[in-house]
C-alpha cells in the first residue's frame, strides 16, 4: 500500500495527454488541481493547452507514446522512481487507455497506480464488435447491431435492418488505419445510412480494406436525446458517485461528443446505468452514452468509455470530481462518507466545436442562431477552456492565435504579386 503523502507533500497523478485530445486531459488536470492534487503532465507532443495549467506541477514529453509504449513505460518508471514508488496514472482519450492496457498487461504495476477495470474488459468495451457481443451475453439494453465480415454477410444485414442506421468503426482507430478510404469515413465517429443501396456502398470499400466495423438500428430521436451516466465504482465495488447529464448540440452533429450539455438529476437512467455496471462488474471511472428512443421512451446504451468524458469538467464544477475519487481509491483512501450530490441545471459549452456544430444545425434548420444565442444565456455557464480560476491556458493560446494571423503571407517563391493577389479570396 502507498501513501498519499510522499516526501514532497501530497504524492502527485500522472495524466496521459496524447495527441489531439486536449479537452480530456485539461478536464483531468483541472479537476486534480481543484482537490488539491499535484499533477504530472506526460504528453506526446511539446505544447498540449494542459501544460498551460497553473495546476500542472510538472511536464514530462514522450514523443509518439501511443506507438512506442516502452518509452512510456521507461518515463513512469523514472517518475515513480523519484516520487518514492508507483503514481495514480489517468488516461484522457482512447489512445491512451490502450496504451494503459498493454503496459497493465505486462505488469507495469511497478510504476503504475491504477483504478482501471479488468484489461480483459477494457479491449471489449473498446471493440465495439466485442461489446456488442458483450450486450447480448449480459442482456444489456443495446440497440440491434451486426458485425458483417463480408459482403455477402452485408448483403444479408441490409435485408434484416430497420432504416436508417449507423455504420460505426469497431475500434476508435479501424477506419483511420485504412489510408485508401476517403478522409471523411476515416474522422466518422460514425455514419448514417438510410437505405440498402446506402449501407452497401458504404460497407463495400469498408471490407475490402478490412476496416473492421459494426452497424446498428438508428434510435429514433434528435440529438438532444443523447445522455451521458458518469459514474466512479471503486475497488471494493461500491458505488462512489454517479452524475447524468443531457447533449442537447454534439460535434460531429449526430454521431459526436456532447458541445453544449445541461447536468441532470435523472434517477431513472442513473439506476439503470448502475445496474448494467453491476452486471459487468465494473471499476473505476464509467462514462456511458445512452439515447432515449423517442417512440418508446427507452434508454437503450450505445457504448461504454473506461475514461472521463470529452466534457467531464462540467461533472467536477456540478460537485461529483471523478478524477480525484479515482486517485482516492488508486492510494487505497477510504471513499468519502457520503457520495456526492450532482447539482443539476449546469451548463456546459465547447465554444470552438459548439460553433463548428451550429454551421450544420442551421444549415439543416434544426437551430436558428437566434435559438442559438438564447441558449448560451443559460447560467451558471461551464466554458471548456475559459475559467478564471486558470485563466492561463485561453489567455496564451489567444494570444497565439492572433499572433498567427497578423504574421505576413509568404508569396509562393518565383509568383508575381498581381497573379497571387488575383488568386487570394476576398
């Protein structure tokens, strides 16, 4: 057993930060920091928002870590060898638990504190061919989904399907491996088809790659019918806390991350999200996406996220800090006496996806930008990077942005000025 105290003071967390993944690792960093937890910073790349922190203490840069998983595996173990033993390590995006599953899996306990369900359950909760077969065996609640290998099996879901539906990557990275297919399907989180002739000319390219994949029964409803259960079970199996959420504009529209999300007290979806976690025997942080059918008014779970939400300091601000519960329970701290009341009518907004979003809500006529701005009125108003508690990290990386467009355009070497001023849109 390690102790919360290390020579230095409070012992310190490590958050994962790979590469384009900043709002997750700002919301873990800035959650610690609210509890009062030191945090390490070990990121892929030189500059990630969350080194910006006032609540990062220190910056460890390991290029490339999702692809070379040794070389973190060397930084935790100089970390841990200089904090007095293992530290707390939280990851903040998919890249990064999968680089905490295999160095869990190879017996990284040495450096690594963590909280994290089985490896096992991991790898099938991010499979999403996995997780479906998962559902069924577990009797979760889970829309109609296929996984054709084939397209002669694709063939035969297209006869089977009731449209539209959602053609999904299995893994988070499936599609984006699979340099022949067109950008657009490499970025989908996921992609609607409303036809047979739809789901074959979209699974076709998609098998010939083997880009593995799954499609699933679209429920009904608009955006503002996804939910989010966040919940923190610790070791021992108890319940630590639970929070519900509503996202009411995602980005990508329809198959995306919440952008614009309310906090919710939904007693309903929390006990039915609580349950399948029992079923699973889950621990740790749970992050569970749910779309009520609008037909029927069922929850039914889309997927399960071993990791904090895109959106998850809204969870912190509204009183439930799953952050710091996870590196409570990673020490062996006794869970709080009593678990956290979430405090619903909060706010949350992404203001740069939350804009990209609202260019397709108009353009489809499901938001006006009149509705739009209403909505921003709400309060309290939980910004993703804006804070005055850390101001820091939106004060520099304005100060960045304008710096990058007062910097003079280059003139393509050897071109007349008049033919590039002709060239340039107004």
């Amino acid at each position: 057993m390690f102790h919360a105290q290390s020579a230095e003071g409070t012992r310190p967390c490590v958050v994962l930060s790979c590469l384009g993944a900043s709002e997750g690792d700002m919301n873990l960093v800035r959650s610690l920091g609210l509890a009062g937890v030191p945090v390490i910073v070990v990121a892929e790349y030189d500059d990630p928002p969350s080194r910006l922190s006032r609540y990062c203490q220190e910056f460890v840069r390991v290029p490339c870590f999702a692809q070379q998983p040794q070389a973190l595996l060397q930084a935790l173990r100089e970390l841990a060898r200089r904090h007095g033993g293992p530290l707390p390590v939280l990851p903040s995006a998919d890249p990064d638990l999968e680089v905490m599953v295999l160095l869990l899996g190879q017996g990284a306990e040495d450096c690594i504190l963590s909280t994290m369900p089985d490896p096992a359950l991991v790898t099938q909760l991010m499979d999403k061919q996995a997780f479906d077969r998962l559902a069924v065996e577990r009797q979760l609640p889970v829309p109609r989904s296929f996984a054709p290998q084939t397209p002669q099996q694709a063939r035969e879901v297209a006869g089977q399907l009731r449209y539209p539906a959602i053609v999904k990557p299995a893994t988070p990275v499936s599609w984006w491996q699979q340099a022949a297919l067109p950008l657009e399907v490499r970025r989908a989180k996921a992609v609607r088809v409303d036809t047979p002739d739809e789901l074959m000319a979209l699974c076709t390219p998609l098998l010939s790659q083997q880009a593995a994949s799954l499609v699933q029964e679209f429920i009904e409803g608009p955006d503002e019918e996804h939910f989010d259960v966040h919940a923190f079970i610790g070791r021992d199996g108890q319940v630590q806390a639970v929070f519900s959420g509503r996202k009411w504009r995602i980005w990508p529209p329809h198959a995306g991350s919440g952008c614009f999300v309310e906090s919710l007290n939904e007693p309903r979806l929390e006990a039915l999200a609580l349950d399948i976690l029992a079923r699973l025997g889950y621990r740790g942080i749970a992050n569970m996406n749910f779309k009520r059918d609008s037909r029927t008014g069922e929850f039914l779970l889309l997927e399960i996220n071993p990791r904090v939400s895109q959106w998850g300091i809204l969870t912190t601000r509204c009183g439930v800090n799953l952050p710091w519960l996870a590196w409570r329970d990673a020490l062996g701290l006794p869970a709080p006496e009593q678990r956290p009341q979430a405090r619903a009518g909060r706010w949350y907004v992404n203001g740069l996806n939350d804009w990209r979003a609202m260019r397709q809500y108009r353009a489809e006529g499901l938001w006006s930008r009149a509705q739009h701005l209403r909505s921003l009125l709400h309060w309290p108003l939980v910004c993703q990077m804006l804070t005055w508690q850390d101001p820091r990290p939106v004060l520099v990386l304005t100060a960045r942005w304008i710096a990058r467009k007062m910097r003079p355009r280059q003139l393509p070497q050897g071109q007349p000025v008049e033919e590039f001023q002709e060239k340039t849109p107004s």
